[in-house]
C-alpha cells in the first residue's frame, strides 16, 4: 500500500518514518510532485495551522490552508490513482467542534470568536465528503474530528467539553482504518479511542 500524509513534517505526521517530498506551492503541482504522488491508495491530510498560532493567521489564508489545499489534493490524488478496485481513501483532519451548517454552531466556538473559522472548516469538510460522492468508486473520502491531541513532553491541556485523545491512538486508529476500510465517513474523538482499543485487543 502507498500511503502519502499530507503534513507529515506537521504534529500529527512523523517525518523521521516517512520519504519526505518537501513541496511549498500546494495550488499546482509540479510533474515531479505528481510523479511521487502516482497511484497512491490513501491519504491521510493534516495540513492545517496549529491552535496556537490560528489567531495570528488571516482568514483568507486559514481559508488557503484548511479548505483549498485539501480540495485541490484530493483532485489532484484521484487524477493520478490508475487503480480504482480498492478506490483510492482520502482522510482530511478537521476538529471536535467543527460545524457544517450555522444552525449547528456549538456555543464553544460563538464564545470565543471562532465560529467563522468553524464553519469554514465545516465546509471544507462538506467538499471533501461531496467530492467522492460525485466521483462514485473511484474516491472515498472521510473527516476525522479528534479532539484536543495529546503527546509524551507535550503539558497536557484541559478545555472544557473538548475532549482528549492520545497522539499514539490518534494515529493507530487512523492507520487502522487505512487498511481494513473506514467504518463511516465521520470519525469522532470517541470513535477512534474505539478502534485503536479493538485493532490493539484491549
């Protein structure tokens, strides 16, 4: 199986058990890019700015990233998968709070500011999920929403009604999922937790 991790120098990817293709426009692809990218069998996507730095990005930049990035990978990726029996699986990292429609807004996100940046992640979502369905059986796309991503060395941080989730499991049950087929095209915090303690025998 080719697996790319779009991010993979990023928090959730580990670069040092990775081939690295070190790229910086992710608007056009160059032949080389697309020439390493060939008939990849899965993706999974984590470009994205971390929590910490997000109010320092503009929007319309936080839009590039989140939403457009992940639109023009995932087209990008069918292009080039040859194979279509298994159809090529594509995973878009989102979060816990991320809404698809105003009306489902968690007070969470209006109270700090952040529901624009929540449901422009919610349409980024929406794309991507929209995009295998029109492309029926040559994509399957999925969203996984974790929650707030814990690490060993990393101060482990408590926010109210965000739950937690170990890297380690964040990433076992992702890779999981790669392998056997995804269960639903939305993976929540708990989900995972779930799975990567079935896949483990917990």
């Amino acid at each position: 199986m080719k697996l790319i991790v779009g991010g993979s120098t990023g928090f959730v990817g580990d670069s040092t058990k990775l081939k690295s293709i070190i790229y910086d426009n992710f608007e056009s692809y160059s032949n080389s890019v697309k020439r390493e990218l060939e008939d990849t069998d899965a993706c999974i996507w984590t470009i994205a700015v971390t929590p910490s730095k997000l109010k320092t990005v503009p929007f319309e930049d936080a839009c590039e990233i989140f939403r457009d990035y992940a639109a023009i990978g995932i087209r990008a990726l069918t292009d080039l998968y040859h194979d279509q029996d298994p159809p090529l699986h594509f995973i878009y990292i989102s979060g816990h709070f991320v809404p698809r429609s105003p009306a489902e807004v968690p007070k969470e996100l209006a109270n700090s500011g952040l529901m624009n940046f929540g449901l422009m992640r919610g349409e980024a979502e929406s794309r991507i999920l929209a995009y295998a369905e029109h492309y029926k059986g040559s994509v399957q796309s999925y969203v996984a929403e974790p929650g707030l991503i814990e690490a060993p060395g990393r101060e482990r941080q408590i926010i109210p009604e965000l739950p937690n989730i170990d890297l380690r499991e964040f990433v076992a049950a992702l890779l999981d999922q790669v392998v056997n087929g995804l269960e639903k095209d939305t993976l929540l915090n708990n989900d995972m937790i779930r799975i990567k303690q079935r896949a483990s025998g917990e």
